[in-house]
C-alpha cells in the first residue's frame, strides 16, 4: 500500500529531501535516491519531483548520478541567483565515506532535469580531528552567501562548519559556527553529528535546525534558538522537534508565499519494491521560543467536504483535534480494527499502534494527517510520525470527550 499525498519513488529507496525550490508556479523537490534497492547504499542519486504544489509532486528521472570522481551524490542544497541554479551536494568516494566534499552541479536547461558537474568548492579542514563532514545549506547574507556543514569530531563534539563567499565560486572556511558535545544532555540530548544542520531566521529569531546522529544511529531532530552574529550562533535554548522513530532529515525552504517551511525523510515506509516516504510540509514559526511546525496549507487545498460521522472514502484524512483532549481512535476494514489509539492526560499524548505504545509531549489542539500506511500527528509541542497497515480501503475516526473535525484528502 502507498501513500497518496506523501511522496514515494516508483521504485527503490529514498531518504532525505533537498533542494525544495517554489518557481513558474509550482514546485522542484529533489532528495537521496538509491534506484536500483530498496535498501540504503552510499552510491546516492539526486532524485528529482515537479508539482503544481507540495503534495502533488510527479517523479521524473534522477538529476544527478555517481561518476565523474563521485562515488555517491549525497544532501545538498539548492541556490538560485539572478535566475542562475546552483546544485551544492555531498560529493563521498568509497569506503571511506564519512568524509565528503562539497561539489557543485548546474543545470543543463531549465527544466532542471540533468545537471553538469562542476567543482570540489569545499573540503573538510585538515586540521580537525574529524569522523563525519556533510551536508551543506546555504543562505544569503548580505550581498554575499554563508555556507553550513554538518561535522562530528572524533572527541564527541557535533558541529556547524561555516564559510562565506561573494559570488557563490570561491569559499573561505571561517569557523564553527555552532558546537555542542555528545555529553550535554539538557534540556535535549543532541549527539555526535548534526546531518543536514540548516542556520535561518524565523520572525527575527535565529534557528539551527538538525537531525541527531551517534555512532550510525538516527535519533530525531532536535533545534536550537538564539542569535547569529558574525558567523557565531548563540543559543539560548535547545528543543526538539520530532518524536517517534519515523521524522528525520528536514529540509528547510521557502515556499511560494514566502513561509520558511519544513519537509522531513519518513523512515519505516515501504513496499515491495520502494522504501521510504517525504513528510507533509510544515510551515514553521516561534512561539515563546518554541519552534513550532504547522501542517502547511497545501494539505488544507486538497480536503473535500468535511465528514459528518468520521467515515471516510478513502484512505486519506486531515483531522482537527480541538482541546479538551480526550480519546481517538483510527479503525479501518468497515469494522472495529483498531489503526491506532491516541489518548491524552496532563500535556502528553500516548498513540498506540500495533500494540506499541508511543508517549509524546502535547500542547494544545492537534492535527492528525492520515494517508494509506502513514500517521503524522503535530501540536505546538512537537511533531510524531508512524507506518501504519489499515486492513481495508477506509478509515472511520471517532473521538470521545473532545471535539473533532474529519475532512477527506484526494
């Protein structure tokens, strides 16, 4: 069974996505592909997606492969000058692929579809004591661009590398720009590398956004708001943003309206013949110095008309779940099999799929996306996301002391 709206490959593994870019009216998505198995292997491709908006994206052939000195195309990010593109990815030679280079690809015409390789523009300091270096993110600054590099060292210390450049061609390495050690565990445990650390501002505050890696183990995503000066960012708290084993590897962009947006890698969603899936996409903003993901308003332009007694079509559903928080349930196969459960108490939601129990933090109302094998669950305090196998071909919701509003998705 496939997701709907959630973005799947016809066939083989993906993970994270990248280079999410709004022009002529819809959108380009590339991400980590790996065509020919459905499991990982480090000679990643750039996949690449077109739609008019985020959940309605069509495949289209990888945009850039392993040769020409690469080993494998890993996470990068796309840059958009005056009309000019700019592709900067993770350029790995095996098997010793921990450490990467920065490279940088053009596309061949506009429709982005292939892209010519260029230079090696970035690479690891050699006087660092590094086990991991990847993953750039760019932004502007000023007249000129700052680059971010996620690096571990080998004394435990997860890093944002930085440099700056005038004309995106030439790059100076200019320091850490944000670091924290493996052993600092509160408020939120961070880990030994930070892949894909993304540095932006959002309503004036500034956010270092990141997945948590230790010793080849995906953990969450985890944030941290404060000030940047000078190529320094300064926290004054560390949160984090997803829960559950499914969210990892966001990727920042900026949407048609100009929102600064998030979509994430969902891991544990397969078939026969592909694995994995893309998020939603959230829209993000600071609450009290909380960052806060909000299901984006491209999944509110594909609902249909709000469901009277919670039965669905189909398998596809936004759901509003208003405080008083009580109980919900997801049943699915037009009898009582139980999807999952999810009951609240005292600021915690506690989902249960499959007779695994989940505790999450909570805040406020919530907002459950469902479609096919997915389950995404957002409030104000976090994001959590899960497989799920409904046993049929619709869902029926029914909530008890609490408010809820079911509205179909096509």
């Amino acid at each position: 069974m496939r997701p709907t709206l959630h973005f799947t490959a016809r066939s083989g593994w993906i993970n994270d996505p990248h280079g999410i870019t709004a022009r002529d009216g819809g959108y380009d998505v590339f991400f980590q592909y790996v065509p020919d198995s459905t499991a990982w292997a480090p000679h990643c491709h750039w996949g690449h997606a077109k739609g008019a908006d985020l959940l309605s994206l069509l495949e289209r052939d990888a945009a850039i492969a392993p040769g020409d000195g690469d080993d494998g195309v890993w996470t990068g990010c796309l840059v958009t000058d005056d009309g000019d593109a700019r592709a900067f990815y993770t350029a790995i030679s095996t098997p010793d692929f921990g450490i990467g280079r920065i490279r940088v690809a053009r596309p061949t015409d506009a429709t982005w579809d292939r892209w010519d390789k260029g230079d090696v523009v970035v690479a690891a300091p050699e006087d660092m004591d590094l086990i991991a270096y990847r993953d750039p993110f760019i932004a502007r600054e000023g007249d000129g661009w700052r680059m971010f590099v996620g690096a571990a060292g080998a004394d435990g210390t997860a890093m944002a590398l930085t440099y700056t450049s005038a004309d995106l061609d030439t790059w100076v390495y200019d320091g850490v720009a944000l670091s924290r050690s493996i052993t600092e565990t509160e408020p939120v445990w961070m880990g030994a590398l930070w892949e894909c650390p993304q540095i932006f501002e959002i309503d004036g505050v500034a956010v270092m956004i990141s997945s948590v890696w230790d010793q080849d183990v995906l953990h969450h995503v985890g944030y941290a708001v404060g000030s940047f000066d000078a190529g320094r960012f300064t926290p004054r708290r560390w949160g984090r943003l997803t829960w559950g084993d499914s969210l990892y590897a966001p990727s920042l962009f900026v949407d048609a309206d100009g929102r600064a947006c998030l979509s994430f890698w969902l891991r544990g969603v397969a078939g026969e013949d592909w694995a994995g899936a893309h998020s939603v996409p959230y829209v993000l903003s600071i609450v009290e110095d909380d960052l806060v993901a909000t299901p984006h308003p491209d999944v509110e332009s594909h609902r249909l008309s709000r469901s009277s007694d919670g039965r669905l079509p189909a398998l596809t559903a936004d759901i509003r779940w208003s405080e008083p928080l009580g109980s919900l349930e997801i049943l699915s196969g037009g009898g009582d099999d139980v999807v999952a459960s999810l009951r609240s108490s005292e600021g915690e939601l506690s989902i249960e799929i499959d007779g695994v129990r989940s505790t999450v933090p909570l805040s406020g109302s919530a907002r459950i996306i469902l479609d096919g094998p997915v389950l995404e669950v957002s409030s104000p305090a976090g994001v959590f996301a899960a497989s799920i196998r409904p046993r049929g071909e619709s869902f029926r919701v029914t909530a008890v002391d609490s408010p809820v509003e079911v509205f179909p998705l096509t």
